[in-house]
C-alpha cells in the first residue's frame, strides 16, 4: 500500500497538475499560449499559470476563472500586472473573484486528491499535444 501523501505534498501535486492543466487549456492547436497580460506568445511548456489573486487564498487558488497562461516576465517580474490582467477579466469577473478571495476556505485532503485525479483526467483529454 502506497504511503499517503503528506498534506503540502499532496497541495504541490495539485498545483502542478493545475498548472499543466491550465496552460494546456489555454494553448491553441499548436501548443502555443498568449500571455494574458502582454499578449506574447510562448509554447504550453514556456509559460506560466497566472493567478489574478494570489494562491496564498485558497478559495481561489484552484479556480479555473482566476488562473491563465501568463509569461515569466509578466507573472514574475512584473508581480503578475495585476491591473492589466483585471482588464483581461473584466469587471464583473474581477469583482466576483475578489468577493470570493476574502472567503476562508480549508480542503480536506480527500478533496486536493479528488481535485488531483478530475484536473489528470482534463489533462488526458488534451491528446493533440505533442510531448505531453
């Protein structure tokens, strides 16, 4: 029987799978993604999933509304062009997120690995990719 996963394991394995799962979302035919903030493109590999709130709010930080392919420069360099990436949103979406940051908000471990296995399976369903 496989040791269970220790609770910060088993949130890193989460933001991974998240992480690949977003930016093979937002990746077009090819495998390339444009940042939401400067509008660069990047291949799914060379880019970042962006958060519009900081992961550090867990009732956002695995919301498929709050995260999107982001750039390096963008995402880090620049602490994420908050403003720039709210104009991406809109207002509405902004606001709602916002609203929803500010919630507290604690998942038990068999969700995170729920969580794991339903964002491995949207994965799998991004089969036109090479090198996946």
């Amino acid at each position: 029987m496989p040791r269970k996963l220790t609770r910060k394991k088993l949130i890193t394995k989460l933001d991974t799978i998240f992480s690949k799962y977003i930016r093979l979302r937002d990746a077009d035919q090819n495998g390339y993604c444009r940042c939401v903030t400067c509008g660069e493109r990047y291949h799914w590999k060379k880019i970042q999933a962006g958060h519009f709130i900081s992961r550090k709010h867990y009732a956002t930080r695995w919301d498929e509304n709050n995260v999107h392919a982001q750039c390096v420069a963008c995402n880090v360099f620049r602490a994420g062009e908050q403003y720039k990436y709210s104009l991406y949103l809109g207002n509405d979406t902004s606001l709602d997120l916002l609203t929803k940051s500010k919630q507290s908000v604690k998942f038990m471990d068999f969700e995170l690995e729920e969580m794991c296995k339903i964002y491995n399976e949207k994965i799998e369903s991004f089969d036109s990719f090479e090198g996946l």
